[in-house]
C-alpha cells in the first residue's frame, strides 16, 4: 500500500454507551466505579461517568487498522490523553476518529489521528507508525 502525506485513511464516529462501559470493563478488569456510577464520579468532582482511557485509545487505534491490508504492519503508537469522555446515561457519546497520513519513509508511516467528542479534542498526539 503507498501512502501520501494528507491522505485520509479512515474517518468514522464511534457510539459509546454505559452497556459499552460495562462490557469494557468485564474485558479489561477495570471496574473502577467513574465508569459506571453517577454518584461516585460526582463525588470525585468528575462531569460526569468517564469511558475508559484505554477504550478510547483501542476505539481510535482499531479505526486506523480496520482500515488498512492485512499485511502492513503496526510498529508503535502513542497518544496523550487531554479530556475524558462522558457518557451520557440516556445518549451515550459519540467519539469521532479522523486518520490522515502524517510522515512517510522508506519503510514506514505516520498515522495521526483526531479524536473528538461533540464537545471537545479527547486525545492529542495520538500517533500510529505502519510498516509498509
């Protein structure tokens, strides 16, 4: 697969609800109650029940990689978490993921992606580098 800096490899909006919560914390372990209870993310001075960091970080990475051939490979990626997601005990949330093609060399590429809820960016320098 060739790659342009520019280039728009995916785009697509993610819907999260407290079931998604829910299920991503039978998976990963973290039941960390700001993920699922109103009261204690209030008492914590949170928005809100927050989706996990993690999730947020598989959801954008997993945009990226449905999107590309089989055999290109994911090297590295790194992300900085900026704001959390809140979902909404009746709307959800939906997490929006833009990939565009960053940096191009002989062997590899740069995937950046934006990340954005209705409110706000969630993620910054969230990178994903592709052997091609």
């Amino acid at each position: 697969m060739s790659f342009s800096v520019g280039d728009v490899i995916a785009e697509r909006t993610i819907h999260l609800t407290r079931e998604s919560l829910v299920r991503y914390a039978g998976a990963s372990g973290d039941f960390n109650p700001i993920h699922y209870r109103d009261d204690v993310a209030a008492a914590v001075g949170l928005p809100g029940v927050l989706a996990h960091g993690m999730l947020t970080m598989g959801l954008a990475s997993s945009v990226v990689l449905a999107a590309l051939p089989a055999e290109v490979r994911l090297i590295d990626y790194g992300v900085r978490f900026t704001k959390p997601v809140v979902v909404d005990p009746e709307t959800g949330a939906d997490v929006h993921v833009t990939a565009k093609v960053g940096a191009v060399d002989d062997a590899s590429a740069r995937i950046d992606l934006t990340v954005k809820t209705a409110e706000t960016t969630v993620l910054v320098k969230a990178q994903l580098r592709v052997a091609r």
